[in-house]
C-alpha cells in the first residue's frame, strides 16, 4: 500500500490542508512527490530566438504546474516563468493543443471527465505567467458559472476545440501577439 498526501488549497490561498490517502497495487513516480530544484539558469533578456523555441518545445516536459504558479517544484516549469514575455507568442500558438498529458499536478485531485492536454498546460502556464486568471479569458455569459465552478467551467468550454481557438484569438488581441510559431 502506498500513502499519498492530498493537499487542498482554499481558494484564498491562506489556509492549506493535508489527508492521506490509501492506493493500492501504486507506483510512486520521481515526480509525485516533488522536491525543490535549483532554480534554472535562464535570463530572459538573454534568451535568443532558437533557445525560446527549444524552450516552447519542453512545455511537454512540465510535470507540475505548481499551486500559485510556486516555483522550485519543477525546473521546466521555472524557467517559463524565467523566460517571462519572450515565451508568451509560443504559449499563446501551443493553448489550441488537444494531446492528453495527464494532469500536471499528480498529487492535486483531479476533475472527473477531465484529461489535460498540452493546451491546458500552455494555458495554465500562461495565466501564472501573466497573473491573470482564466475567466477572463471566457465568454461572459460563462462568468456566473465560474464564480460558481472555478476553473471547471474553463475545462467544460475548451471541451469543443473551437472554443480553444476562441480562447486564443483572445489571449492574441489582449496581449498584441500575431502568430509566431507552429
């Protein structure tokens, strides 16, 4: 038997608690249990063109993306953050992506019917990035429902991969960005 930590975060951030939970016939991946890694050396003014695209191209890599955008959980996470500005074009093109990833977060209870997918991830990656969250990136007539639901009613819209499209024609027009990357 394995026991697995399941921390809860109140949406205020300022009260978090723990229960264990028994799994049975569980491995225990490298990533479920995630120490502090050094912080990565990235210095996003430094960052040439090839490097952005290397790093658009890790975002696969992200294992954790951490409560509050935390860093020190997971260094591919960490260096998006480092990145700053310069990755939000690749983030922005990659929000569209429907592969399944499985959930960034193993040790935050998931929602049920829900796979994350590398749009997800990008999405996610980016609203930290920006300290923003994702009604506003909504419809409004779906803001009541996210005042109510959190962050499912994003997943219940992005349902409909056009919807992901819209998301992202909104992400370009608030953030002044044209398409920069395949």
């Amino acid at each position: 038997m394995l026991k697995l930590l399941i921390l809860c975060t109140v949406f205020a951030g300022a009260l978090s608690c723990g229960h264990s939970t028994t799994v049975q016939n569980a491995t225990t991946p490298s990533s479920m249990f995630a120490t502090p890694l050094p912080k990565p050396n990235i210095q996003s003014q430094s960052l040439t063109n090839e490097q952005i695209v290397d790093l658009c191209n890790r975002l696969k890599e992200i294992q954790i993306v951490p409560p509050k955008g935390d860093r020190g959980m997971d260094s591919t996470f960490d260096s998006f953050m480092e990145a700053g500005d310069k990755i939000l074009p690749c983030l922005i093109d990659r929000v569209v992506g429907t592969d399944n990833v499985g959930p960034p977060n193993p040790i935050a209870p998931g929602y049920a019917g829900i796979q994350e997918t590398n749009g997800d991830v990008a999405f996610f990656v980016l609203l930290y990035l920006k300290n923003v969250t994702a009604d506003q990136f909504l419809p409004e007539g779906l803001q009541d429902d996210y005042k109510e639901e959190g962050v499912y009613t994003y997943y219940k819209y992005v349902r409909n991969p056009e919807n992901r499209k819209k998301i992202q024609a909104i992400l370009r027009e608030r953030f002044q960005i044209g398409i920069v990357m395949n």
